[in-house]
C-alpha cells in the first residue's frame, strides 16, 4: 500500500518543472528571441494548412481531368507523396533546397514548404472525392443552361463540393497539426522542441513534461475533431432535408 | 553551391549494404507492430462495443488520446518519460532488450492500435442488424452466426482499411530514427552524413518506400476486385 501511494504522490511530484516552463512551451523564447513552442506549431499548422488547399485543389481538379497531360503529372505527385513518409519529404525540402536556390533556407521556411507540399497532396483526394460526390446531373444542367467547363466548376459544382469537404479539411488540419511536431528534426523551434530543451535543460520529470505537450496537443486536435463531427451530423441533416424537398 | 551527382556511390561497398539493413529494420519492426496493434485494437473494439460504460469510457478515452497527439511526442514519452508509470517486472525485461527498438515498437504499436480499433468497430457496424437476427433465426447459436455469418463479412470489409493501416505504419516507422533505431530514413540520414550525397541518399530510401506502398496499394487493388467486386465489370 505504501509503495502504490509513493507511485501515487511520485506521479505529482515534479510537475513544478512544466509550470515554471511553461511560456517557454507557449512561446518559446519570445518576445527576447525567436516565436517557437506551441504558438510556432500553430503557425505552421495554420500557414501550412492555407499553402496546401491551394496546390491540392490545384492538383485535385487536375487529377479529375481527362487529358493525359494534365492528369499524370498530378496523380504522379499525389501516389509519390502518399508513398512516402512526411519526415522523408522534410529531409528533401532541408537538403535540397540550399542547393536548388543557391543560398541557405531557414529551417522553418522549409519546413512549412515540406507540410504544404506534403498535405496537398492528401488535400487533393479530399477535393476528388467531393467533387466526384456530387451528381453527374449537376454538371450536365450546368453545361446545358449555357456555362462553359470552367464556370460550371466554379459557380456549380466548386461551391457545393467544399462545402461538403469542410470536415475532411479540418481533420486534415488536425493531422497537420500533429505533423508539425515532425519539424523538431530539423531544429524548427515549435513545441517538442521546445520540450525537449527543457528536458536538457533540467534531466528531470520527462514524463510531466512530455505529457504536459501531449495535453495541449489534444486539446487542439481533440476539440476540432469533436467541430468537424457536429460539421458533418449538421452537413448530413441539411442534405437529407434538400434531397427531401426534391 | 556546387553540387556533383555521383550515384555509384551509394550503391559501392557498405552503404548499398546500410539502405539493405534500414530496410530490414524497418520491415521487423513495423511486421511485430503490427501484430500487436492487431491484438490491442481488437481488444479495443470488444471493449468499445461491449455495452458496460466503464469499459466504453476507457475504450473511447485511449482511442481519443492515442488519435489526437502526435506520434513524435508519443515515442518521447516512451522513451524518455514513461519510467515513473511502468510495473518493476516490465521495466525489468524491457531494459534487457534492444531498449530503442522496443520502445518504438510500443509506441508503434499503442498508436496504432487506437486507428485500427475506429476501422473494426465501422467494419462490424456496417454489417445490417437483421443479418445476425436471421441467422439466429435459422437455429444456429450466437456464436455460430458470428463465425459463420457475420465476421467473413465484416473482414472483407475491413481488410482494404488494415492494409493501409499497416502502410501508416511503415511510413509512421520513421519516425523511429529520432531515437536512435537505425532504420531505413536513419540509414539514409547516415549515408548522407558520411558521403555529403544527400540528394542521392534521400532519393534512394524514398525510392524504397515508394515500391513499398505501390507493392500493397497493389495488393488492395486485387483485393477489391477479386472479393469485393469493386472496380470491376460485374
């Protein structure tokens, strides 16, 4: 009995650590240095996010193209990527950007380009599946009432497609949002980081520490998670209602 | 900068032999991970469904958890965190192995487990109450409808969704490297350290991974239109 109360109590002990660390988890060094801890993954997260909706719908309407020459070059990009672990792709953007630019590239630009080119391509099979989810029917008035290829896409079938996919892009925001963890390899100052300096820092209480990250990490993911299924309940009632109205 | 492609180099003397043994590693480790997660995901389900809420409540919180925080901070908590919580007897055979490959099979495996748990438990769902209501009604017992009728549907469903589990799990397997298990990005990594040939080094391993995944999105394909007649003519 003792020995589990000491487990118990041991459990508390050092949790000292992580609250005097805590704006350094938050923040990092800043304002006297750097932005890094959480409020680094968040930006990346964030800059990441917008950078890779923009080349997955780019690449997924291509992807959905009939012509040859369109269509490969994106299916290339989205099976290569998917093929490889984020990590291989954040060693490739660390390794070869100097060398293609010419010049050194922050950690942390690279970084960001790694999750851009690395989410856009699972945006783009987001944006295949919503598009290909709506009815054939829909392109086919569209084109009959007059509108050309391209602006059925847009004002027709775009608008009600993305609509649908906000679920899929905010889970894929939370999986971003893990990922950034990744960009410590490269020394991106962002939140495991910033733990794993205070764990060098002090050698002590790694499990409060680690856990402590883990925390705030699913706080984030846990609570867009729960938004994206209220999001896809509400999406699921107001399509059951139209498709009723029909 | 100035940078010279030399690719025999990568293939010369010990570090052709370096790519062979990552691969190997990672192979090994993402094979015994998987096994595991099999078992602790099915473990998972039966929890999850069963109808008692104190085993609902644990089920729903690991499956939570373990999905919402990454999987880097995971594999540090196991390695460097996890001491204080662990049992006397665990901790004892754990350090008498190789303590870097079986922290990440752990990690590996506890993180994966909680996905494939959500993938069951949709599989089994998925197939229509009256199934097993009929077939308890045609006499055979509980135990029969489950083996008979129910579960050779719910695993056709289910295998395409455990396959791409399992290519997660190479891929996440990477991740390994950051503590020291020398597996194929790690061997990589070492291959570009030693001969400056990054580009070549980085190509090779992605390469590998690359047939990896293309070798069982092939098998899925297969799979789907021999079992479950999906993109194929009927």
């Amino acid at each position: 009995m003792d020995s589990l109360w000491q487990w118990c109590t041991g459990l508390f002990a050092n949790w000292g650590i992580v609250w005097r660390n805590f704006d350094y988890l938050l923040v990092g060094a800043y304002p006297q240095g750097p932005l890094g801890g959480l409020a680094m993954s968040i930006l990346m997260a964030v800059v990441g996010i917008f950078g890779a909706f923009w080349i997955g719908l780019g690449a997924g309407l291509l992807r959905l193209s009939k012509r040859p020459w369109l269509c490969w070059p994106a299916i290339l990009y989205i099976e290569v990527i998917r093929g490889t672990p984020l990590l291989m792709v954040i060693f490739w953007f660390y390794f070869f950007a100097p060398i293609l630019m010419g010049h050194s590239v922050p950690e942390t630009e690279s970084a960001i380009v790694a999750f851009i080119v690395f989410t856009g391509a699972y945006v783009a099979e987001i944006v295949r599946a919503g598009v290909l989810a709506i009815p054939k029917g829909q392109m086919e008035a569209a084109r009959g009432s007059g509108l050309s290829h391209a602006q059925a896409m847009i004002h027709v079938i775009l608008p009600q497609a993305l609509r649908n996919m906000i679920p899929s892009f905010v889970n894929q925001f939370v999986s971003l949002t893990k990922d950034t963890s990744l960009a410590m390899i490269i020394n991106v100052p962002e939140l495991t980081l910033a733990a794993r300096h205070i764990y060098t820092r002090t050698m002590k209480a790694p499990m409060e520490i680690f856990l402590a990250i883990a925390l705030l990490y699913f706080v984030i993911c846990w609570v867009l998670t729960a938004l994206s299924r209220r999001l896809e309940r509400h999406l699921a009632r107001y399509q059951a209602r139209t498709a009723h109205g029909r | 900068m100035q940078y010279t492609f030399n690719w025999a180099i990568i293939f010369s003397g010990e570090y052709g032999r370096w790519f062979l043994d990552g691969l190997a590693t990672t192979l090994e480790m993402s094979g015994i991970s998987i096994v595991l997660a099999l078992v602790l995901g099915t473990f998972l389900t039966v929890l999850r469904l069963s109808r008692i809420t104190p085993l609902v409540w644990f089920a729903v919180s690991y499956i939570e958890f373990f999905r919402n925080t990454p999987l880097m901070v995971q594999i540090f908590f196991w390695y460097f965190g996890s001491d204080p919580i662990l049992p006397g007897f665990f901790k004892a055979w754990l350090y008498r192995q190789n303590i870097e490959f079986a922290t990440a099979i752990i990690a590996l495996s506890t993180y994966t487990a909680a996905f494939i748990a959500e993938e069951l438990r949709s599989g089994i769902l998925s197939i229509p109450k009256t199934q097993l209501e009929a077939s308890r009604a045609t006499g055979l017992s509980f135990l029969q409808a489950m083996a008979y009728v129910i579960l050779p549907q719910a695993f056709r469903i289910i295998i395409p969704p455990l396959i791409s589990q399992f290519l997660n799990l190479i891929k996440n397997s990477s991740l390994a490297m950051t503590i020291g298990v020398m597996e194929l990005t790690y061997m990589a990594r070492q291959v570009e350290a030693h001969t400056f040939h990054g580009f070549e080094a980085f190509t090779v391993s992605t390469l590998i991974y690359l047939s990896l995944s293309l070798l069982v999105s092939f098998l899925i394909t297969q799979y789907n239109r021999r079992f479950l007649r999906i993109g194929s003519a009927r």
